[in-house]
C-alpha cells in the first residue's frame, strides 16, 4: 500500500512537471471567442479555434467547448511503462482495463513462479538430499526465459507509447 501512495505521489509531480513545460502559443486576442480561449486555445482572425500543443477537443461531452482537454504526454507515459512497469504507464493515461490486465498478469507470473521454485526446493530436499537438481534447471532456464518475457513486454509497451500507437483513457491521442 506504501507503494501506492509513492506512485500517486509520483504521477501527481509528472503531471505538474508537465504544466510547467507546457509551451504557450503567443497570439493577440483581440476577435477570440471566450470559450475557446478560456481553457487551451486560440482564435484565428478567421474564428477559428486552434488547440494549443498538448490539447485537445473531447467531443464525449454534451455541451462542446474546443480544446478542453489535457492530452497526456507520450514521452513521459512511456517512460513511466518503461521504469515501473507492471501496467503503470497504462494507469497514468487512465487506460485502466489494459493496466489491471497487465498488472495482473504480471504478479500471477511472477506468484506461479515463485510458487514453482518452492516446490522444486521442497522436491529437491525429499528426493535428491539437498542436491539442488529442479532448482538448478528453474532458475538456469526458465527464471531467465520468463524475466526476459516481462521486460520485453515492458519494453515493447513503452516503445508504443512513444510512438502514440496508443490513445488515452478517453480517446484522445497522445501528444
């Protein structure tokens, strides 16, 4: 549980990190409709609205105000998925059926995994005296075999979220 919270903690930092990089588009208000401008837009002289970089319009809503959403940034939800693992990045862009898919699975491996080690020590202890025959060819060959699973998936999540093969919780790509 203390993990948890370290990682709330976390996402609530990236994410004001990320209002402090925000990159703001100077333009002259003059003709701007006040709804477009009010949240992360801008009005062209032709009355157009014009999300700045990191917005987006979310058309799930009734009344439709332009660029009203905050899109997650793709860089820092790769990394996320890259360094935490276990379904965080998925978490933080508030893809939650995907990151309670993947945090699940991932502690199932690694529970039938550690639970198989036990048995082969126990196997080991009763049928060989001690000599670590089953330990050996688990931890030898398919404690590797299986770890290098994980990070592979790790590491393949987190390239598609780099390279916005994903959308948000909502829909909304990533910027």
């Amino acid at each position: 549980m203390k993990y948890l919270y370290i990682f709330i903690i976390f996402v609530k930092v990236i994410r004001s990190f990320e209002n402090s990089l925000e990159k703001d588009i100077l333009y002259s208000p003059e003709k701007c409709n006040e709804l477009c401008s009010q949240i992360g837009g801008i009005c062209t002289i032709d009355s157009k609205c014009i999300c700045k970089q990191g917005f987006s319009t979310n058309f799930n809503e009734e009344n439709i105000i332009f660029c009203n959403y905050r899109q997650y940034n793709r860089i820092i939800t790769g990394l996320i998925e890259l360094f935490f693992g276990f379904g965080f990045g998925h978490f933080y862009c508030e893809r939650l059926l995907y990151g309670y898919l993947q945090l699940s699975i991932e502690f199932i491996l690694c529970y039938f995994m550690s639970f198989l080690m036990s048995v082969f020590l126990v196997a080991d202890d009763l049928f060989h005296n001690g000599n670590p025959l089953y330990t050996n060819i688990i931890s030898n060959y398919y404690f590797p075999l299986f770890a290098s699973f994980l990070v592979l998936w790790q590491i393949i999540d987190s390239f598609l979220f780099f390279f916005c093969y994903y959308k948000d919780g909502n829909g909304i790509n990533l910027y």
